[in-house]
C-alpha cells in the first residue's frame, strides 16, 4: 500500500474509532498498528503472547517494533517518524549510540 493510501486508511480508521466503534485490524505492519491503535495483541501459533498500548509494546522489542523504535533503540517511546524527528529535536544529549 502506498503511503497515501495508507495515511487515507489511518484517517478512516481514526474516525471510526472517534465516532465509538470498535476497529479489529489484523496486520503484520507495526507502523500502521502504531499510527491509530489503542492497543496492540501479538499473536503467536493463535494464542496471544502480548497484549498492551503500541507505545509499550512496539517501542522496546526488535522483532515486534517500528523501525523508528529499531532505529532509536526504543528512546523515548518514538515509533513513528514524526515521533523521532520531535525526539531528536528535543534538548538531548546524544552519546555514542545512545540518547540521554
């Protein structure tokens, strides 16, 4: 899916959710999970191995994360590039390898 068609899916999506609905997305893309979810269940052999906020969940791992998560080791909670980009923005120290 191109990225408009995916920012249109994510407005949509937001929008049911706004409006009181329940939305079930099942998906393999922690990027559009992270972009509208409440919450996040990680499935594994179809019983569930996680279940939490995105920000808890996809921020931290390696295998089930963002690549702005992967990028940043998980600093900050960024999952999204709009989250990095603010996170690098912000008055940081930045080590080798690390954000302090």
């Amino acid at each position: 899916m191109d990225r408009f068609a995916r920012d249109a899916l994510v407005a949509l999506l937001r929008d049911l959710g706004a409006r009181g609905l329940a939305v079930v997305v099942a998906t393999h893309d922690a990027e559009l999970a992270a972009s509208f979810a409440e919450r996040v269940v990680l499935l594994g052999d179809g019983a569930v191995i996680a279940d939490a906020p995105p920000r808890e969940l996809l921020a931290s791992g390696w295998y089930f994360t963002t690549e702005t998560a992967r990028i940043l080791g998980g600093a900050g909670g960024a999952l999204l590039p709009a989250d990095g980009a603010a996170l690098l923005r912000a008055p940081a120290m930045v080590t080798e390898g690390t954000l302090t």
